[in-house]
C-alpha cells in the first residue's frame, strides 16, 4: 500500500532529515494520513512510496483489509432494497381497488 499524502498544514520535523518544517501560508509538507510521517516537500521523493501504516499499524483497517463480496453483497442489499421500494409504491398506489373487493 502507498502512503496517502495531505498536503500543507504540517508542523513538526521532517521525519526523513530531522530538520522543522516551517509554515509558509500553511502549504508546506506533506503529512501521510497512514503511517502519520511529515516530509517537506522536497524530502517526499527520498522516501519509499510503500506504507507501513506507522506504529499502530495493528489498529488501521485499510481499504485494501476490505473484501470485495461484502462490497458485492452491500451492493445487492442496496438494489434489493430499491427494488423492494418500487413495489410497495405500485402496492400504495392502488388501494381503492382493495377497498372494493
């Protein structure tokens, strides 16, 4: 998995060479929402692009942790529901002619 950078708002020392990351309008460094390492800028491209998700890395569930076919079965809940809803529509539409059976 890669790093997910947000960048500018970062404060701090560079984790790669030490030195503080000073604010320039807030749109300085980079921050990993991950492993929550804080680079500048410059020192982004000297680090791994692969994440190891930092020091509470046991309790991160990443997107990648989810299984497609609990995507797959949300998704067919959601239709069934949709289609649940269009009947009881039709059902409400028609009362008076259950009224007059």
């Amino acid at each position: 998995m890669t790093h997910h950078w947000v960048e500018g708002n970062c404060h701090g020392k560079c984790s790669r060479c030490r030195k503080a990351i000073k604010s320039y309008n807030g749109i300085t460094g980079l921050h990993c929402r991950w492993c929550q390492i804080t680079l500048h800028n410059r020192c982004a491209s000297q680090v791994k692009p692969d994440c190891n998700l930092g020091e509470h890395r046991i309790n991160i569930l990443p997107p990648t942790a989810i299984c497609p076919i609990v995507l797959d079965r949300q998704r067919s809940i959601t239709k069934e529901f949709k289609s649940s809803r269009g009947l009881h529509r039709s059902d409400s539409q028609t009362p008076s002619d259950s009224n007059h059976s």
